[in-house]
C-alpha cells in the first residue's frame, strides 16, 4: 500500500500522478538531496540513517563505483582512484587548475574540460559528478517511491556559462531532468527568506569544508537579486582541522609523523573542532604507532586564538562584496549563516561582530542550501500552494559583450544584471563593401578583449556590399534561466543571420573571476585612457583608410602640390597611430582632415556626376571588421 | 464508529502543523478516480465546512466530508516507514480491494 503525504487544501494529487522533485545541493565536500514532504522541506536520509553524501566517487578495476563514505574510507588506499573535490574541475581545462601538483591524479590535457586517468579508464569531470548524482537520484527514488519528475541543482553564484553546462551535462548522465540550476546563495535565501517573509538585504556566509563564498543579495516582493558574490576557493573548515593539528604537533612536541599518525591526529583535531561548539574545553587524547601518547585539552580560547588569522580572512571578501554591491554594513539587514564550518562560536561571534547583528542560524547549515533548493523545485513542478508563486532572479556572474574594432569590448550585459534576460545592441561594417562580421563573444569586466575571457566565435555572413557604416548589423545575447548563453547577429536590411549557443571550452576559475573583478577595479582608469586611447587609433585608422582609397579612385583631381601635403599628413598620422600619445593622434587627425577637405569636395562633384551617368562603383576588398554605431537598441 | 489516528501519525500530523504555521487540522475525504474507482484525499485543513464530520485524535482534528464519510468510517491513519519511504497509510476495513500499489481502492 502506497504512503500518502498530506497536501495542501484542494491540491491533493490524482494517483499515480504525483509530482515528485528534489533539490541537490552538489557541494564540492558533501552533496545532498532533499524534498517536500507534506508541506515541510526535509533532507532524504540514506539507509544508514545519513543525510550527507560525501561528494567522492572511486573507481574500480572492473568499472564498478564506489560513490560516498564508502569511497571516502578507500581514499588514502587508493587516492589515484578515487576522484575529491571533483567539483573544482567541472568545466575546466587543465591550465584552470593551479595547484595540480598537490593531487594524486593522472590528468589528460582534453580539449575543453580535463579528463583523469583511473583504473577503469578516462573519466571527465561530468561523469564523476554524474555518478554523485545517480546515487542521490536512487536514494531519491527509493525515499519517495517513484521516478522523479527532476531536480533543482545548486550552484556556486560564480560559476560561469561552461561550469554550468557541465553541471546540466552531469545531471542528464545521471539520468535527471533539470528543473532548473538555482545559485547557492539564493537556495538558502528560499530556505529562510521565504519561511519567514522577510524582504530587504542580506549576506550569505558560507563557509564550507574547503572553500568560502560570501554573496549580497536583496529579496523584495518576492524577488531575489544577487547584488555582488566574493569568496576565497580554498579557504574552509578543513583549515581549523589543519590548525588544531599544528597546535597538537607543537604543544606535544612531537616529531615527524607516519601518514598513518598524521590521519589520527587529523581525526582528533576535526573531533576537537566539532566538540567545541557545544563545549568550553575539549581532550584530545590518541595513542601513535610511535609508542608516543597524546594527552592534551584545547579550550575554546586556545582555538580562537589559533584561528584568528583564518577567521579574518574570511572578513576580507565580505568587505569587498558590499563594497561591490554599493552598500554598507548598516544596509543589510539578515546574515545568513550556510556550511558546517559556521557552527563555530568564534566564526557566529565575528560575523555576528562584522555585521553588528546576530547571525540566521536556525536552521542547519549544512542543509540549508538543499533545503532551498527542494523548495524550488516542489514550486517548479507544479506543487505549491496558491500564492506562492513568486519569481526567482539571479544574476550574470561576470559581464558579457563582443569584441569591437581595435580589440575594445562593448559590453552587452552587464554583470550582475539578472536572468533570465535578453538584449540588444546595434553595430555595423568599417569598411566600404565588406560582406562578413565577425563575432567574438567575451565574458569579464575590462575594456580590452585580451583581459577578458573568450567564449566563442561566429561569423555573419552574406551581407550585401555597403558603404561603411550603412550596414544594421542587430546583435542579441539570450541568458536562460540556468544561466546559458545564446547570441544572434541579423543583418537587417538582408535579413541574414548566425548565431551561437554558448559552450564554452572552457571556463573562469574562481580565482580568475575574482582576480578579474579586482582587476577591473584597479585598472579603472587606465582602461577608460587605453580606452580613449584606442577609439583614437581606430578613428585615425578609419579616416586613413578613407583617405588611401579615395586617392586610389580619385588621386588624379589633386595637384602634385597638394597631394605631396596630404601624403605628409598620412605619413605623420600613421607615426601618431603606432604611438600612445592620444593627443598627437588627435591633432594629426585635424591636419589630415583639413587638409583633405577641397579634395573631398571635388571627389563629392565627381561622383555626383558619375551617378548621374549611371556607372557602378566597383565593390572593394570585404573584410571582417567590425564598427560600433554608438547606439544601443 | 470513527475515524482515528495513531498515535505516531497524530504526532507528525502536529509536528507539521507547527511548521506550516496554519491550520486547524487534518482532512481526509475519498474521491472517484484512480485504477480502482476511488481515491484517498489527505490535506490541511485550514476551514471547516458547516455539514463536516469532525473527531479529534490524540489531538488532531480531523474534518471529513459527509460523502466521504461511510467509506472510511472505522478508518485508522497510521504513519509507516518503509525502507527509505515513509508517510500515511490508511487502515480502512471498508476496502474490498485495491489497485496494486494500493494509491487508489475499492469498497
């Protein structure tokens, strides 16, 4: 006999037509699955009675996995093998990775993400995570009894268009259909925001087992905005296990130590670190295979003290991100407190310090995310009670635009701008006839495309010959809900078009992302005069390219005299162009042009007369290039 | 005759109900449909009806409609676990038999 769930007043279900969706919470140390059940967010336990699944996959020889505490205990038997953190590699290429000497893996170079060398053969990213997912889609299954319409995966607020995709890519491996990818910040925002009905801004610390990310983000009217993410990607609750367990080689004076000794120890700091949270004092007491016996008490003074720096570190990015989002510590108005290592009392204590307030921390934090996340996808699959129907936005982690002439990028959505969104903006052809554009897609905050990250390349084609600048060349950039990218170039006098979905082969690395926000932040000003600098070259380009083919079709209506000036001119402006002087392009600009004009009004005379005896021009050498109109649509 | 709860169900009945914030009690009612004519209904109740059958269990009122009425007369709710599954099941001696997976019965 089935087991019924109690619905909401007038929603119960036809049988055999539940609507079963869960919410993932895919972290980069534990992975979780949770669901409503009569009306209440719970987290599926497994058999053992374990609402974590450590985010581990081994593999064996005879292609058989090992997914979750049992791959966790094999890991330092068999570390080449058995696959941490794999989170960190999705969507990435191997040059992505920075510390990869540190790993136990036999990686493989593939073009677009990396691969590792296991025993059972070349695994991508996405099939581990795709095995994690498997295991929580059965536990699923098995908790509810029946297939799931989908899930709702969370992702770090960062993560950018290829990490995505592979997370989507994952999912279907595992045989999951996506509702939809929702932010992690966000996710914990539903878990308490919406339980409690609060609207302003709030902080999302979350401070994980191996990594920190703090998010601003602003609920009103049931709409939720990320305002500014920030973070440090290796910084966790990892890191005060490692602390405690100097503390414990220092204070016992003991030597170096075996791996076996090295694992107790660790055990014991992390024990230590959990016993503290509830304790004022905690023993740590271990016998090592040395023959050596470790006796010793930390109280919670001790720990704090030894983890002060580690505290603070923390505090750095929570600055930045407000600065970022244009607020103040006195404009937020709710910390959300997400990931085991904030059950802390010295962690709660400086944040609750930071923001002058006492942190959220009524619900767990290691499963607040998934909490959220089951929230949304109950909502998604139809199975929410009237009214609660509200919108969920979330944002562009990092601007997208294309590449203009002179290596500029014209920003089309900026970062931060909420999705899903759609929109437009206006260019057209440099030269005179030229029947291509090309289109580079790039992601990043800075002005010139060699500080941005590239994401893709097509080209229009199929433009019919124009003077410059007479071409209507509309380019669209699409973000969907899940944060995936789509450009269409249309031409609109023609009606050709080309377009793109964005998969990038590769990604950002958290770090890049950070690094290249505070990059742009330094670099301000000396993008906005490299910029000035290179719309100048561009210009200077442009009238001397005008200038050349017009002495090429009319050179005959100028007097040696003067042609011996113009050229002069050019020859100066061209020296101006290779410089960085913005100033000396500018003004060699005027000589030209001045010099330039009874020409130009000759070539104007002639061709009028040429039109009126019917004769064509003839089409001139199509380029690619492609020339900002200035206005946006 | 009645319809109850167990004693375990009423508790997660009250369990959810402080979480949900709201709501009086429990509905159960029966409807046509499913592979074997009728169906269970299970919800909150947030009203009562003037014409609903009302009984309280271990705590919980529950509401029943009085069409539902005589087939779950003598009705126990029970909440159960099975394997990693776990939720209500109706104990309803009225049942003559049911579809295999028992969602929806016959009496």
């Amino acid at each position: 006999m089935a087991l019924l769930q109690i619905a909401e007043p007038g929603e119960s279900s036809a049988p055999h037509q539940h609507r079963l969706a869960v919410g993932i919470d895919l972290g980069t140390t534990n992975s979780l699955v949770a669901t409503v059940r009569s009306g209440l967010a719970v987290v599926l336990s497994d058999e053992l009675g374990r609402p974590l699944l450590p985010s581990v996959v081994r593999y064996m020889p005879d292609g058989q996995t090992e997914v979750g505490y049992d791959a966790q205990t094999r890991q330092a038997l068999d570390p080449r093998n058995t696959i941490v953190s794999v989170k960190r590699f999705m969507g990435r290429g191997l040059a992505d990775i920075s510390n990869r000497e540190g790993m136990p893996y036999r990686f493989d170079d593939a073009p677009g993400m990396l691969r590792l060398h296991t025993v059972a053969g070349l695994k991508s990213p996405v099939e581990v995570s795709a095995e994690i997912l498997r295991n929580l889609r059965l536990r699923a299954e098995a908790s509810l009894g029946g297939a799931l319409l989908g899930a709702v995966i969370t992702v770090p607020a960062y993560f950018d268009d290829a990490q995505r995709q592979a997370t989507k890519d994952a999912a279907r491996l595992a045989g999951l259909p996506v509702l939809r990818l929702l932010n992690e910040p966000t996710a914990a925002a539903i878990a308490y925001g919406l339980d409690n009905a609060a609207e302003g801004v709030y902080a999302v610390y979350d401070l994980g087992g191996g990594t920190f990310d703090i998010s601003i983000l602003r609920l009103s009217r049931g709409i939720f905005e990320v305002l500014a993410t920030g973070g440090d990607s290796a910084l966790g609750g990892d890191d005060f296990d490692h602390r405690i367990f100097c503390w414990i080689l220092e204070t016992a004076g003991l030597k170096p130590l075996s791996v076996e000794d090295a694992r107790v120890l660790l055990t014991r700091a992390r024990e230590a670190k959990e016993y503290l949270t509830f304790h004022g004092v905690a023993p740590i007491s271990a016998r090592l295979d040395s023959g050596e016996i470790v006796d010793l008490t930390l109280s919670t003074e001790i720990f704090s003290e030894i983890t002060q720096t580690l505290v603070a570190k923390t505090m750095q990015p929570v600055k930045k991100a407000l600065r970022d989002a244009g607020l103040s510590v006195a404009d937020v108005k709710g910390v959300v407190m997400v990931g085991g290592a904030t059950r802390m009392p010295q962690v709660q204590r400086a944040v609750g310090d930071f923001f002058r307030q006492d942190p959220l921390n009524n619900l767990d934090p290691d499963k607040v995310v998934a909490i959220g996340a089951a929230k949304q996808a109950n909502l998604l699959a139809g199975n929410g009670a009237a009214g609660d129907d509200w919108l969920l936005l979330d944002v562009i982690p990092l601007s997208l635009g294309i590449e203009t002439m002179g290596g500029l990028v014209e920003k089309i959505i900026p970062r931060n701008a909420t999705i899903p969104t759609a929109r437009a903006q206006e260019f057209t052809t440099f030269r005179d006839g030229q029947t291509a554009l090309a289109v580079h897609v790039v992601q990043g905050e800075r002005e010139l495309v060699g500080d941005c990250r590239s994401l893709a390349r097509f080209e229009l084609r199929g433009i019919p010959p124009m003077v410059a600048g007479a071409a209507r060349v509309r380019v669209t950039f699409q973000v969907d809900a899940d944060g995936l990218l789509a450009v269409t170039a249309r031409e609109k006098t023609s009606g050709v078009e080309a377009s793109i979905v964005v998969k990038p082969s590769y990604g950002l690395s958290d770090d890049e992302i950070a690094e290249m926000l505070k990059d742009s932040l330094q670099h301000v000003r000396d993008d906005a005069l490299q910029r000035a600098l290179r719309e100048a070259q561009i210009d200077a380009e442009r009238l001397l390219e005008a200038v050349r083919a017009a002495l090429v079709g009319d050179g005959e209506l100028l007097s040696a005299d003067e042609r011996a000036r113009i050229d002069a001119d050019i020859g100066k402006l061209q020296a101006a162009t290779r410089g960085d002087n913005r100033r000396q392009i500018v003004l060699a600009m005027d000589d030209l042009e001045a010099d330039t004009k009874d020409f130009a009004a000759r070539r104007m005379d002639k061709s009028i007369r040429r039109a009126f005896a019917g004769r064509r021009i003839s089409e001139l050498d199509s380029d690619t290039t492609i020339a900002h109109t200035g206005e946006a649509t | 005759m009645a319809v109850t709860l167990s004693e375990r169900a009423a508790r997660h009945v009250a369990n959810y109900m402080v979480k949900r914030g709201k709501g009086i009690g429990l509905r159960l009612g029966v409807r046509t449909s499913g592979c074997s004519g009728m169906a269970y209904k299970l919800e909150f109740a947030d009203i009562a009806r003037p014409d609903d059958i009302e009984f309280e269990s271990h705590g919980v009122k529950v509401l029943i409609d009085p069409k539902s009425f005589p087939y779950l007369d003598g009705t126990e709710l029970d909440y159960a676990r099975e394997g990693l599954n776990e939720g209500f099941r109706f104990n309803n001696p009225n049942v003559k038999d049911a579809c295999g997976c028992g969602e929806s019965f016959n009496v």
